[in-house]
C-alpha cells in the first residue's frame, strides 16, 4: 500500500489515499475524509520494471 496525495474534486482540500499499486487497473469509490461527499477512483498503475 502507499499514500498518494491529491485534491478533492468537491471541497478541493488536498487528501490523501492509500493505494495498492500491486494491482494495475482499479476502480473503487471513497469518501473524501475533509467533507464525506463519495470520490470515484481509477488508478492505473505502470509496471514499475518496465524497460528492464
């Protein structure tokens, strides 16, 4: 799991996530922790040994 930072598309305050990078395409959805309002999330990982 690792942290990523970012805005949130309703109260614009920076929040964080954490994120599993293990697994390339997700799609989940998450409350913002600043105003609770849901946030859907597509995080798309790149091989991190690519070009090796």
């Amino acid at each position: 799991m690792e942290e990523y930072f970012f805005q949130c598309v309703h109260c614009w305050e920076e929040i964080s996530m954490l994120m599993d990078s293990s697994v390339r395409n997700q799609v989940y959805i998450e409350d913002c922790e600043v105003c609770c309002n849901p946030i859907e999330v597509h995080p798309i990982f790149e091989d991190k040994e690519a070009g090796k």
